[in-house]
C-alpha cells in the first residue's frame, strides 16, 4: 500500500474511533458503488450520517475540508442515495466532513456536521 493510502486509512481509523467516541454506531466503512464512495456511514439518535474524511500531513495550500467540492459532494450523495434504497432504510439522513491534520505526530480533529445537503 503506498504510503499516502497508509495515511489516509489512519485518517480515517481516526475519525471512525473519534465518531465512536461521540456515541456513534459505525454501520459501514468505505462502501463503494462502481467509482462512487463513501468513507464511514454512522448511526446516531436516529440519525444516518454520510462522512466524508479527509486527512492532510499540513495545512499548506488547504484546509482539508475545503477539498470537498461540489463534484465530490455529487458522488457523495449519489452514493448516499443507492445505500438506502439498498438497505431500505428510513432515517433521516446528514452529510458531515471529518477534516484531519497531523501536527508533530498527532491528529487534530475537526467534525463539520451538516457540512453540506442533498439539493446540490
């Protein structure tokens, strides 16, 4: 595994105990529909939440949130919509970004609930 895929699972290792942490259920890692993904889907208060993580070693061009476009938001809806009609689920759903930074070793976490919605 190339070492930015190495990163980037550690990410998302992160963000899932993270959301865990927050009382979160972990339904689904990583579910992909041809070239569609979706990195972590989560159950909470009734609730399905979509997360998009993104993880950067530092913040020089970006912010890691801001890598999440429109397109990106796109695929990420579509992707959300095959999973519940797949699974028939009922739920009100959200769409949050993880955003993650490494610093001196560490992962600064930040979680944008809500981050973007399904009319884009």
């Amino acid at each position: 595994m190339a070492e930015h895929n190495k990163f980037g699972k550690r990410g998302e290792d992160a963000a899932a105990e993270f959301l865990a942490g927050k009382g979160c259920k972990i339904l689904a890692r990583n579910v992909r529909y041809g070239h569609l993904e979706i990195d972590i889907i989560a159950e909470h208060k009734d609730m399905l939440i979509f997360v998009e993580v993104k993880s950067r070693s530092g913040t020089y061009f970006e912010q890691p949130f801001q890598a999440v476009n429109r397109t990106k938001q796109r695929k990420i809806i579509k992707a959300a919509n095959i999973y519940i009609e797949k699974n028939d689920i009922e739920l009100e759903s959200r769409f949050d970004i993880i955003s993650i930074v490494e610093r001196n070793g560490k992962f600064e976490i930040e979680h944008i609930e809500d981050a973007f919605y399904p009319t884009v």
